[in-house]
C-alpha cells in the first residue's frame, strides 16, 4: 500500500463513490463521472484551500488535456507524490502493474485509501496522474496503461467545450468503473467492462464511442494505444467466443440504448476509419488487448453479417417444436404468386364458388427407375387441356410390371379437372395453382378449404404442409399463411379495412374419431392438457354443426401463425415416434385461418356505418384411404371410417341424393359446409401414384375426384358460419363478388341505402335481391364496436387471447322474422348481435 503524509482516509469514501468530477474547483484535477455531486466538497473546510471556478452549467465531466493545469491543479504533497509515483514506474515496469492493481480496487474498498488533506485530491487520482504521465511520456506501444479511458458523445461536446476543438474531448475515468453520461439525450456511450480475474493488472473496461449514435454508426476509441493501429488485413480471423474462452463476462451498458443496439454497431477507429483489425502475426500482448480485439472483431463481423443478412439470423433461431415453419417464414417467405396480388384491385366476377375445384398431384413412385416406361403407358396426362388418360396396365400390350393381359383392349378412360400437376410439379407451382384463389375467396369474405386426399404414403402431407428446409418445400398452409398476410396488408393499404387473424388446429384421430385441440398446450401453457374435454362438434339450428372450444389464438404476423402451426404439427398423434400407419391412416389435421375484418363506412345521410365479419380458409391434411372406396365397407381391413363416410357423402352429393350422410363421422360433418354449401370456396388436391401396381387404387380415387369435380354444390339449409360474403346463388348466377356484411349503420344512411360507398371495386350487394339470403346471418359475430356502436381504435381494443365467444341467434328474434324475411331479418339480427356486443368485455386487438 502507498502512503504519503497529509493523507487522510476518512472522507475518501464519498467522492470514491462519486466519481472525479469536482465542478467549480480548477485545482482539483476533475474526473470523468456523471454522478459526482461537487457541491458538497466544495463546502466542505478542506476545500477552502481551492480556489474556486464555476464550471459551464451542464458540464457533467470536465475534460483536462494540458498536462500543467492538472499539475497546477494539484497542492504541493501531491505533486510530489505523483512525481515520485511516476519515477517509481519509469524505474520499475511491475510497479506500473501494482498500481493498476490498485486502481482496480473495487469501489467498496476505497474508502480507507484516503485522501490529501491540504486540496482533498484522492491518494486513486494521484496514482491515475502518474500513469497518466507515464503514458506521454512512455513509447506509443506501451500497454498497461489504460487509466484515461477517452469517452465523449455530441452533447458532452456541445456542453462542456461549446468553443473547443471536437477532438480533444478527453476525461479521466476510474477503471473499474461504468461510466454514464448524464442527460446524454440521443447520444450517449457504451461501456464494455471486464469481469473475472484473468485481467488483473490490464484493463478493465473501455467506453464504446459512439459520436455518430443518431445515425447508428458506433465506434470503439482507441485509447493510448490500447487496441493495436488499424492494419491491412487479408480477412478477419473468426474471434473465439470471449466468455468461453476467457472466462470473462463482458457486459455493455449505455445510458441511451439498449445493448442490442450493439449489434449495429461498427467499430472504427476514433479517426473514423474502419474498425481495426489485427493479422494472426501480431498476436495481442496483453489478455485484455486480446480480449477487446476479439470483442471488436466479434462486433464488426455480427454487424456485417447482419448487414447482409438479415433475415438468416432469426431463421437460425432454433425452434421448440420439431419443425420450424415460424422460421422459415421470417427468413425466406415465398414469393406471393402474381396472380394473387393482382386480384386485390381487381374483384369482379367470382365464378367457381358452385363447385369444388378438383385437381390432380401424381406422386413419382418409389419403385425401380425401368418402371417408368410402365408409368408413360398406363398415365397419360395433358397438362394444357387438364386431363388425365389411365390405361389399364393389364390390358396393355407394353405391360411388363407382371400385370396379367386380358383378352380385349380396354379403352382408355379420360379425365378432365381444374389443374393437373406432374410428377415433376414444384411445390410453389402447387401452391400457386391452388392457394391463390381461395385466398382471394377469405379476404372477400367467403369461406374458403383445401384439403388433400389420396392412397397411403403419396405425398399427401407433402402437399399440405411440406418441409421446412427450404423456401421450395414449403406445403400449402405455410404458403397460404404468408399470402394470406400478404393479401391483407395489401387490401388494409388500399381499402382501410382492419383485419385480425386468429388460428386453430384440431385433429380427429383414431377409429372412434377423437377430436383433440392441437393448441391447447400453447394457449393453456399445460402440457397434460393436449385433449381438450371442453372441444365438440355442436349442431346448431342455424349454423349447422360447429366445433366448439377449441383454442383460437390470435395470430399478429405470419410469423405467429407459422408458429402455431409448428405448435400443431408437434401435438399431432403422427408426430408421436410410436405412431403407426393405423395411427397416421386416421389422423385428419384441420388448420384454421379465423380472419376478421372490418371497416368503417360513410353513409349516404352524414353517418357511418360498420361492416365486417368472418371468414375462415379451412386448411385440412386428411389421412390415407386404404381401400377406402371399394364397394363394401368390410373389404377393407385397416378401413379408416372417416374417409369411408367422406366417401359415402360424395358419392350422395354427386348423386343428389335427398338424405347426405354427415353425420356418418366427425369428419364428415366438419366437411359439411366445405362440401356441400356453396359459401365455401373449395379445393380438392387428389394424389395418384405413377405406378402401374398402384392402377386400381388410382383408379378409385380419380373416379371418385371426378365425381366431385362434376358436383355442383346447393344453397345451404344453413347459414354460413362466415360472414357470408358470397351470395347463396346458383352456380352461374353469382355476378357479384362476395362482400362484407355492413354492421348497423349509426346517423342514417347505411344499410337501407343500398349503397357501398367505400370501395368502388366492390359493387354494391345490397341492391340484390339474393343479398338478403342465409348466408348472410352468421351464427358467429365478430365485435367491432364499442357501447354506443362507436369503432374501437386499435388502442382501445383488447385481446384475452382466447377465442371469439360464440354468439347464438336469439330464437326469438328468429321466430318473429322468421315468416316474413326469412330466417331472420337481416338488421335485426345485427342489431340483436350488437346489443350483445356491447355488453361483451372482450374486443379485439387489431394489427
Ligand atoms: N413430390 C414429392 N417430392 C419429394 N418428396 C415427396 C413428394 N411426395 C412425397 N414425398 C415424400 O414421400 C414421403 C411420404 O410423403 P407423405 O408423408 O407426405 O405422404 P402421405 O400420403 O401424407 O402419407 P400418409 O399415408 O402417412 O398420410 C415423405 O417423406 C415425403 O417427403
């Protein structure tokens, strides 16, 4: 331990704790804090000794340069002992070491260092001189002497020096110690500190600068050579990861950002030039010089690649599901089909909703390449005209898979659908061709599903939910998750509707059709509570069947819908490793898009009315039929019974049977709508192998697809559950393009007029005599509207995460209007639902 005469410990304590900065005293040489509360020592009798200079208003530290002020600064004891301090070091390098040692010394034990009892100068600043000497006197490439450490930002500048050079801002700080800038306002410092016991004798921290925070240009000062000169390099050498291999902790602070903001920092020399670098040759002579020279290629490297690569960072964020659509999404979404975009501004006519749209996906087989020649001669397929040729491989005379030739020729049977893909079909030509359109379908309002359907193994999963390797093998429902979004910042830009998307995943599964909430684990956060007791399938009078109680999470981003579906896929029974090809034959996953949307409209009298409701794009990855469509139930052994219902209902659909067998299976009825009513835009992918071997299950599913592709589908007994955007019209008819409900308008006008003055794309249904039809009374109401029927802004609104409660029809209302209007008068429902709106607690969070 140093000692001199005239030193006293007793009131070290405080301005050790304080800081250096002694404001208004010129013969106290000042130190670099933001803390110090100067005034006390000046009143205090050791400081009368001082003489007295107010500093600038403001001047958190004072910056010192000229070697004589700081030594004029100093009482005659003092000067002395930093003199003798420094020839101590001059003659004997370890000293310099011991009294970087000192310096180090936690703040705590400060206190019995004492200090000079004629100017109060503490025994810490008076060794910081003779380093701080030692330094301007010694070779540039002296190292363990960092004691001044350089912080400066803008304001410190413009503050304390208004009239100085920029560039000899300099102040002393205690190592050791976090320095913050007072009242930095948009600029500030960062400060990296070392912690551990490796740097013992070295540096221990060293202020970040950063001149140039407004534009997020940051940059390390050199101080005193601490970090070597830059140097031309050949490329970066890859910093090791500091903690691990110095045992240190290196934490940054800054008074005006967060460290995150770090990683857009560039380190630069304090000239400006680009951060330094250093060869393998020169290896850093000190642990804390290597240290900060790994750290500031560590930065300049994360800040580059983030530079260039943005998005890849947050796909390398690991997923806690199995699969990881969230990431993909965030870092590679697919490019949206043009045609998807285009039809925002383009709603016209919407053909096609009278009928399920069958197309066709043919699996390359697994079997020996030779059987391809097999594949041409049973399959023919022609893309442009949209048709498939099957040929009976037992009746052709290029057989050669073993298939026994019959006497006669049979004729070949032809096929015709909406799109036929090949065996050497993408993934983003399936998506496009069939994604687009029933997205379109959503945002207008309509209902929309896509389901797959085919024999065992044939890419059916493929289809819908693809891989997560890569943008090109990405399925139908991350695809339809990020179009979706698209769709809808496109049509919230150009018509002010507000949109919320919630999703939900069910699976039925098992011969006994369990029906089990894929998202219960997420919304609950349980893990035991995967089936959901609360989830059924719910008949109602109007609405038909409707699951109830499955979780409906709200769904802000792409990126949030793509991690519910990872969510889902980890709670599907196929996922379990034990699962076995009767498990995955009757698992049937349904993937729901909720979209709700409204908007706010001027009505003809000086009012505004609100119109929205909700949509829902069913996305549905079916099980395998093993047999499932030869004539008897019984001939199938490992039957799944919800593909054999499914079939059943087809085939009494197709026919124009009176009586639809729904209620067969769960399946069947969850499909109702999607099948048979004509507010549902649907899409069917069937899958088909290229095999001859495979020819007769091909068979059945093509002759089954087709009679779904002939279907047409009938107004409902129901209303849609949706908003019910598209009008409950013929196939044929439908002229006008499907459409938000309008909510009861406040101040006149609105409904009753017929008018839809927002959107001059989209014509006004209201004049139509069909718009008052079922499909417009939705059993499920989305609220928008406050008491009083006033919007809700999106600060207002709150969201419980939990799903939209469900909002029957009141009967009563129903049987009054029921003789006159139909089911039930159109603004009396609305205004019946939005009574209930009003008292309801819950709104949504709108994006
Ligand atoms: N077009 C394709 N391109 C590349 N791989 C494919 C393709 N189709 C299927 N596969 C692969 O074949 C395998 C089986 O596909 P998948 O599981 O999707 O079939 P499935 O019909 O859903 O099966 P299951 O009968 O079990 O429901 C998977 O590994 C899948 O990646």
């Amino acid at each position: 331990m140093i000692s001199a005469p005239g030193w006293s410990g007793a009131d070290g304590q405080g301005s050790a704790e304080r800081g250096f900065t002694v404001e208004g005293c010129p013969s106290v040489v000042p130190m670099a804090s933001g803390d110090v509360t100067p005034r006390k020592r000046l009143h205090s009798a050791e400081e009368a000794h001082c003489c007295s200079r107010p500093a600038p208003e403001g001047a958190g530290s004072i910056p010192i340069s000229e070697e004589t002020e700081e030594k004029a600064a100093l009482c005659q004891p003092c000067q002395r002992k930093v003199s003798e301090l420094h020839h101590s070091s001059l003659k004997e390098p370890s000293y310099t070491s011991l009294l970087l040692d000192q310096l180090q010394t936690p703040r705590g034990h400060e206190a019995g260092l004492g200090r000079c009892q004629v100017c109060s100068t503490p025994l810490l600043q008076l060794r910081q001189e003779a380093l701080h000497a030692l330094s301007l006197t010694s070779a540039p490439s002296f190292l363990p002497q960092p004691a001044r450490i350089t912080v400066s930002t803008s304001k410190q500048m413009s503050r304390s020096q208004p009239s100085s050079s920029s560039s000899s801002p300099s102040s002393l700080m205690a190592l050791g110690e976090r320095h913050r800038v007072q009242g930095a306002g948009s600029k500030g410092s960062v400060q990296v500190t070392v912690a551990g016991t490796q740097l013992t004798g070295s540096l221990g921290s060293v202020t970040i600068q950063t001149q140039q925070y407004l534009e997020g240009m940051w940059s390390i000062s050199r101080v005193n050579n601490f970090l070597p000169q830059p140097k031309p390099v050949s490329g970066l050498t890859a910093g090791a990861d500091v903690q691990a291999s110095e045992g240190q902790t290196a934490t940054l602070t800054t008074a005006t950002t967060t460290s995150t903001a770090l990683t857009h920092c560039r380190l630069r020399g304090h000239t400006g030039i680009p951060a330094p670098s250093v060869t393998p040759s020169h290896p850093p002579s000190s642990p804390a010089t290597s240290f900060f020279v790994r750290a500031a290629q560590k930065l300049n490297l994360s800040s580059k690649r983030k530079k260039h690569q943005p998005s890849l960072l947050h796909a390398q964020e690991p997923s806690i599901y199995p699969t990881n659509f969230t990431g993909i999404l965030q870092a590679l979404p697919p490019p949206a089909p043009p045609c998807l975009l285009r039809a925002v501004s383009k709603v016209k006519d919407n053909p096609g909703m009278g009928k399920v749209k069958v197309m066709m996906r043919i699996c390359p087989s697994l079997e020996a390449p030779d059987s391809g020649s097999d594949s041409q001669s049973f399959l023919k397929v022609d893309s442009r005209k949209k048709q498939v040729t099957l040929y009976d491989p037992a009746s052709s005379p290029h057989s050669s898979s073993g298939h026994r030739r019959s006497a006669t020729v049979a004729v070949p049977k032809i096929f015709a659908f909406d799109a036929v893909f090949t065996q050497d079909a993408s993934q983003a030509e399936v998506c496009s061709g069939t994604v687009a359109e029933v997205i379109q379908s959503v945002v207008n309002g309509a209902d929309g599903c896509i389901f797959s359907f085919g024999q065992v193994k044939l890419g059916k999963t493929y289809t819908m939910i693809g891989k997560d390797s890569s943008t090109q093998s990405l399925g139908i429902v991350p695809c339809a998750i990020s179009w979706l979004f698209k769709l809808i910042n496109e049509r919230k830009e150009k018509t002010g509707t507000r949109f919320s998307v919630r999703v939900s995943a069910v699976e039925i599964f098992g011969k006994d059709e369990e029906l089990k909430d894929l998202l219960s684990e997420v919304s609950t956060g349980s893990l035991q509570d995967g089936q959901s007791p609360g989830i059924h399938l719910k008949e109602d009078p109007i609405c038909g069947t409707q699951l109830q109680n499955q979780s409906e999470l709200r769904a802000p981003t792409p990126e949030k819908a793509a991690f519910f579906l990872d969510a889902a896929i980890s709670a599907r029974s196929t996922t379990r490793p034990d699962a076995d090809e009767d498990d995955r034959r009757n698992s049937h996953m349904l993937f729901t898009l909720h979209v709700y949307q409204y908007r706010m409209e001027k009505s003809g009298k000086g009012g505004s009315k609100v119109s929205g409701g909700r949509s829902r794009l069913h996305l549905i990855d079916l099980g395998s039929c093993e047999k499932v469509l030869s004539k008897s139930r019984d001939s199938g052994g490992g039957l799944c019974l919800s593909l054999n219902a499914l079939g059943n209902v087809i085939m009494a659909l197709a026919n124009g049977a009176k009586h639809i067998p729904y209620r067969d299976s769960k399946l069947t009825m969850l499909l109702t709508e999607s099948l048979g009513n004509i507010n549902c835009r649907t899409t069917m992918i069937a899958h088909i192998s290229d095999s001859p071997n495979n020819y007769a299950e091909s068979l059945n599913t093509i002759q089954l697809a087709s009679r779904i592709h002939r279907m047409r589908k009938k107004k409902s007994k129901y209303a849609s559950s949706s908003s019910g955007g598209e009008s409950s019209c013929e196939e044929g008819r439908i002229r006008k393009p499907p459409h938000l409900r309008p909510f009861p308008h406040r101040g006149g006008g609105g409904v009753e007029d017929g008018q839809w003055p927002l959107d001059p794309d989209l014509p006004c249904l209201m004049s139509d005599p069909e718009y008052a039809s079922s499909s417009e009374q939705s059993c499920d109401t989305v609220i928008y509207v406050g008491p009083g029927g006033t919007a809700i802004s999106d600060r207002e609104l709150s969201d419980n995460e939990g799903p939209p409660a469900f909002v029957p029809i009141i009967p009563s209302l129903n049987r009054k209007r029921s003789g006159k209007d139909g089911p039930m008068d159109r603004d009396h429902f609305f205004n019946a639902t939005l009574l209930r709106s009003c008292r309801r607690d819950w709104m949504y969070r709108w994006q």
